[in-house]
C-alpha cells in the first residue's frame, strides 16, 4: 500500500514538473513584434548611450576618490594583489593591473603605508585603486 501511494505521488510530481516547464503558443506559432518607428529606436539608443557615460563617470569618481592611507605589514604579494594585516590583526586584500609605485621595492614581512582611492574591507573585495606602497 505506502509502494502504491510513493509511486502515485511521485508520477504526479513528475507530471506537475512536465506541465510548469511546458511551453504555450497562442496564435499557433505565430508572432507578433511591436512596431516601433525609426524616431523612437534613435532616441533609445541614444538613451542608452546617455546611460552608459553616466555609469563610466560614477566608476570613475570612485576611482578618483579621496586618497587615504592604511598602514600595516605584508603577508603576501602576487603579480596582480597583495594582502597587508594592520594593528588589530585585520587582513586586507589589495589587487591591480599594473603594479602600484613601490610595490617592487618591498617584500613578504615588511610593514607598509598604503596609499589608495574606493573602499577597503575584510570581506568584499578591493574596489578602487592602489596608488602607493611605501616601505616604513
């Protein structure tokens, strides 16, 4: 009896599946798109060009934000980031493109100033741009 009622529900989920996942065609295949004139795609496009600039002029404000400075010392360094840990012991993971100035002239151990634009925290990552590393 519980084998029969198993199997019962299982079809009748298998079923429920099948119907939700289902495609529907009301016009029997076919499709109607929306007219729209020539003046009103130009002026969409150049909608979307206006939104495009304005998105590249937010990203970079925050990368020319205000500069502020961490100091603290390296725990490691790649070739595209580096994580320092400060005072309280809270680690910081730094990545770039190009190498910031100074960062070639110090080394796993050695406590730092960082100089850096956008926001830094322990969990997200590193959103802006590392300007300086100084050796201290």
């Amino acid at each position: 009896m519980k084998k029969r009622y198993a199997l019962l529900l299982t079809g009748l989920l298998t079923l429920s599946l099948a119907a939700g996942c289902g495609t529907k065609t009301d016009n029997a295949g076919e499709t109607s798109a929306p007219a729209v004139s020539e003046s009103q795609a130009a002026e969409s496009t150049e909608q979307t060009a206006e939104s495009t600039e304005q998105t590249a002029d937010v990203q970079n404000t925050a990368d020319q934000g205000e500069e502020k400075t961490i100091t603290g010392t390296i725990d490691e360094i790649k070739d595209f980031m580096f994580v320092i840990t400060d005072e309280s012991g809270a680690a910081y993971e730094f990545s770039f493109e190009t190498a910031p100035e100074g960062l070639e002239n110090v080394a796993g151990g050695d406590t730092v100033k960082v100089t850096y634009t956008g926001e830094i925290s322990e969990v997200d990552p590193f959103n802006g741009t590392v300007i300086s590393v100084e050796k201290q």
